[in-house]
C-alpha cells in the first residue's frame, strides 16, 4: 500500500496566551508543534504500512521549519517525507490549501490511501480534508474512527451524531480520521536517527504546476475581516458549600437553573 | 432576487431539528438583505410531505426537493453532485448548512470544486452594507474570533449547531415545493454504507443535547463516574467528560468535550471537577449556561461559569439526585 498523509505545523495551543491590549495571540516563546490530531493520522499510516507493507509518505505545506513536523513523522515511522514550501503559498485559506495540497498529490500518485487528521487544533476547520478529496475525485470518509482494509476496499467506521456509520470505499480514497482510531507511538531512537539524516525534498509552486492564481492570499476567496477576543468571562453566581444549609442552597440554585433553562 | 439557501439535513428519512436553526439564521438574514428569499435544498428518497410543509412553514419560500433512491443515505459524493448541479442551475447568494457531521463534509467537498470560500462552525451571521455575508467564528481553540467575507459566490457556511434557536412554525406562511430532477447513476456513488450502529450511551448524541453533565478528574475514580451518568440520565442530558478522563478510560472518546474532543452548545453545561484547561474550555463555553461544582475556588472553569458551587462535588451531586428523585417521585 502507498499511503500518503498531509500533516501542519500548529502553534502549541493547549496553553496559548492571548495579548488583552491587541486582541492576537501572543506568538512569542510560542512552540511549534506537529497538530495533535495529526498524530492519529501518522500512527493508522504506519500500522497499516506494518500490517499490509508498502510506504507512507507525509506530505506538509508551510515556512522552512515545517521540516520539524515532517521530521517528528518520520521518526514515528513514514518513509519519505515532502515539503511544499513557498513564499506564493502564504496566506492560504481552506480552498487554496486544499489546491495545493492536490497539486502536490497529483505528483505522487499512484496512491492507495490518503489520511488526513480530523482537523488542525488552529484553524479548527476540518474542511482541508474532504477539499483535498474533492479536488483528487477520491471518495471520502470523515470523522473516522476505525479502517480495515478488505479485498481491496476500505472498510471505514465513521463516529457520527449519536453513534457509528459503515462506510465502504474503493481505493484510491481519502479519509480523515479521528483521536479515538489509534494511539499515537512515540518517536523511537532509530527512527530519530533517520529523520535526522533524511533529506526532506522541498517543492516549490512551480513544482506542483500549481495555477498562482489558486495559491496563497491571493488565491483564497475567504478574507479576515476582524478578529476579537472572545467575552467569556461570565458574572456568576458563586455559592461555597461549608455545611448542610449552604448544601441546600446550591441544590436549590442547581434545580432553578436547569427549571427555568432547560425546562426541566 | 437574491436566493438565502439553506441545507436541510435529512436523517434516517426524516428532516432533522436542526434544519430549522438554519432556517432562524435565514430569516435574520433576509430581514437584512434587500430583494432576497429563503430557499432550502432537500435531497433524499420519499421525504414526507409534511417535512416539506414544515420548511416552508418555519420559514422558507421555496424547498427544491430532489427525490431519489441513490440519495436514501447520506453519502458524500452523489450528495455534492446534486447540490452542485442545483447551485449551477439556480446561482444563490449564499448557503448555509449545519456544522454537523454531514455539513462538514459535504460543504468543503462542494465549495472547493466550485472554487468558492466556505467559512466553518460558525457562531454568528450578519450581513454587511455591500450585501455580503460576514461569518464570525471562534478559531485558535476558541481563544479569538474571526469574521470572514467570501469575494467569490456562492458564499458557503456552516453553523454551529444550538447557536440559534430552532424557527418556530406559522400556519399561515405558503411556499412553493419545487421537485427538481437530476440524473444519478450508480457511478455517482462509489461509497456504500454497510450500516450504522446506534451508541447508546450517547443518548441523542452530545452534540445535540439540551443538557450535557460533564466529570473531569476531580470526580476521583472510574467506579464514581456513575455519579455522573447517574445525573445526565435523571435530566434526560447526556455524559461528557474531560479529556483526562477519557485517557485515564473512565469514558469512551465520543463523550470527550474540547479541543480534541467535540464541541458541544447545550442550553446547560454541568462541569463537575472539572478545572477548566483552555483544551476543554474550547469545547464548552459557548453553553448556553454554565454550571460548574468544584473543590478549587480558583478553578479556571468558574470564570465562565454562571453558577460556581465550591465544594465536594461527592457531597453536591448526590444531594441534588436525591432531591430530583424525590421529586419524580412526587409526579
């Protein structure tokens, strides 16, 4: 099998820091990080590479030091790793990232299966995937939660509102998978030793034959027009428990709540 | 006349709830938005007429209806075809469609071939004086918002389920119910759904909740997450839990509320022991109101809670079941 997974660097978010004057994240000290959910992704490649043989290639667009994250997945085991990188890039939004990633992809087909991440813990979108799907014409599971491989089909169990959904595919297909799939390995030393060696092949627009027209901030339909911080803070009631009475009225502010809120 | 679509979500052949959140966003927009109307765009296979009325009822001047039997499932690809097909033949300004699980894939798969934007999860809609849309959105795991304009048409959302209220019905509204044909043919569907199995435990799923109980790790240990689901269960609301508590395997991962996790709009939020990381506030604090129970009386989660109880919640959540089976039993 010939797999590929796009991957992105994302800034660490878990404990990001918000400037309260300028409304931005603050990006200082700020690390880089492979997108968490991407993990799950490397992992399902790797697995299946070890059940049924053959490569997994990962494939990441962004600055010169996206190599990190591309070399993070080759110490967890992909085989080759590919780059796109370049200043027309810039600026992408869901559509023109999808494009690019499709260009690139298109270079290295022939290809069994794609599998993406669910989404970026930045953006938050979930849309690159089935984009890319789109525009490869490959058929496309998302949210997945768990893939066999069956007589040359993709088997894929899709974590849906209220439970799972069968969903089976020909190959060559796209699906994009979800945390509870897999359990991400940790880089092993070998595997650290390659990364370091390894060469990551870096490819420019001009590359791809991409159509500058689709690429970067030029190519993006979607603008930012205002960002702002969210008001999240809420005045709230506050209640200590110290002993039977005040119990009772927590119980009490509890059950009103929920009456006049959810009609309890 | 500039047409406000909107994707109705069919579930097992019946048009889902959440449809008629849509059709709430719709109607604030055509107020805003001169010459326009609601048109919603329903695909599937015998869809009861009364479902189609109820669109139009709650709201729409027009339902395209496409009928049939290779659109039974949702399944991605004829799905996007059709709707393709129906954005080329009659050009909306806009579509909005449900952050779900259909939405989410449907749309991008659909606004990329049409090389237009598309704008996820969205929390608010309103419209500019030029007549755009402008889409406004939590990003960087809810820390900023964004609000984003499409130069390219049609200008494609999806929203956040539970962030409108549901539109409510007038009998005396009329619409037209269009039946469009489009030709399918098996080859327009690659994918085959085997089946779907209902998790129980998910109850009407987390995402569509009205009431979500959460435990984090404060709830102690495993045997005690049944305090939690004991609750959940006696408000007819579902479980969730921290992102600890799932790695800790206290609860399965559909149930996890974050980043990581699913994000969740309840009408009522109840965090127990949970401290409120930047990871799981993302998932819950747009609820629609906060409860939270928790030892720490610095706990993060009480700065966006409206209701902060510090305390054991070992000593609060059993006093609140017994009073809520006390009075169950009263009915």
């Amino acid at each position: 099998m010939r797999i590929i997974i796009p991957i992105k660097q994302v800034p660490e978010t878990s404990n990001v820091k918000m400037d309260p004057v300028t409304g931005t994240m603050v990006r200082e000290g700020v690390e880089s990080i492979i997108n968490p959910l991407d993990l799950y992704s490397i992992e399902v490649g790797v697995r299946l590479k070890e059940q049924y043989g053959g490569e997994v290639i990962v494939v990441s667009m962004g600055p010169p030091k996206a190599q990190d994250a591309l070399k993070e997945a080759i110490a967890m085991g992909c085989d080759d790793a590919v780059l796109l990188t370049d200043r027309l890039f810039a600026g992408a939004d869901t559509f023109s990232t999808s494009y690019t990633l499709s260009r690139a992809l298109e270079k290295l087909r022939p290809f069994d299966l794609v599998i993406c991440g669910e989404r970026a813990t930045d953006g938050d979108t979930a849309q690159v995937g089935p984009g890319l799907a789109a525009l490869l014409g490959l058929p496309v599971s998302t949210f997945t939660s768990k893939v066999e491989i069956e007589d040359g089909h993709i088997r894929a169990t899709r974590l849906i509102e209220g439970g799972y959904e069968v969903l089976e595919l020909p190959t060559p297909a796209l699906i994009t998978v979800v945390k509870e799939i897999s359990d991400p390995r940790l880089p092993t030393l070998g595997g650290k030793q390659r990364a370091k060696k390894l060469d990551i092949r870096k490819r420019s627009a001009q590359d791809i034959e991409a159509d500058a027209a689709n690429l970067g901030l030029k190519g993006s339909p979607t603008r930012v027009v205002k960002t702002f911080t969210p008001k999240v803070a809420r005045d709230g009631r506050i209640i200590e428990v110290k002993d039977d009475k005040t119990l009772s009225q927590a119980v009490d502010a509890i059950i009103d709540i929920l009456k006049e809120k959810a009609a309890i | 006349m500039k047409e406000i679509w909107i994707y109705s979500e069919v579930r097992e052949g019946r048009v889902n709830e959440v449809t008629y959140e849509l059709l709430t966003r719709a109607l604030d927009l055509k107020g805003k938005l001169a010459d326009s109307i609601i048109s919603a765009v329903l695909m599937g296979y015998k869809v009861p007429e009364d479902d189609k009325r109820e669109i139009i009822k709650r709201g729409a001047d027009k339902v395209y209806y496409v009928d049939d039997p290779l659109l039974k499932d949702f399944l991605t690809e004829p799905y996007s075809k059709v709707l393709i097909e129906l954005i080329k033949r009659y050009k909306p300004e806009m579509i909005i469609a449900p952050a779900t699980t259909q939405g989410r894939t449907l749309m991008p798969y659909t606004a990329v071939r049409l090389k237009t934007g598309l704008t996820a999860d969205c929390t608010g809609l309103a419209i500019d004086e030029e007549g755009s849309l402008l889409q406004t959105r939590p990003a960087i795991g809810g820390n900023i918002m964004a609000t984003i304009r499409t130069s390219a048409r049609p200008q494609m959302s999806t929203v956040r389920p539970h962030s409108a209220r549901p539109a409510v019905p007038d009998e005396s509204r009329t619409g037209e119910i269009i039946n469009v044909d489009i030709a399918l043919t098996e080859q327009d569907v690659p994918t085959k759904k085997l089946g779907y199995i209902k998790d129980e435990t998910q109850g009407a799923g987390i995402q569509d909740a009205d009431i979500v109980v959460s435990g984090g790790r404060g709830i102690g240990k495993a045997d005690d997450f049944k305090l939690v689901s004991k609750l959940a269960g006696l408000l007819g609301g579902t479980v969730g839990a921290s992102r600890d508590v799932v790695d800790r395997g206290w609860m399965t991962y559909p149930h996890q509320v974050g980043l990581s996790g699913k994000t969740v709009n309840p009408k009522v939020y109840i965090a127990l022991g949970i401290s409120g990381s930047i990871q799981h506030l993302a998932g819950m604090q747009t609820s629609r109101t906060i409860i939270s129970v928790n030892k720490d009386p610095d706990a993060q989660i009480f700065k966006v809670s409206d209701l902060s109880i510090v305390g054991d919640l070992h000593e609060v959540v059993p006093a609140l079941i017994e009073r809520l089976e006390a009075a169950k039993d009263e009915i």
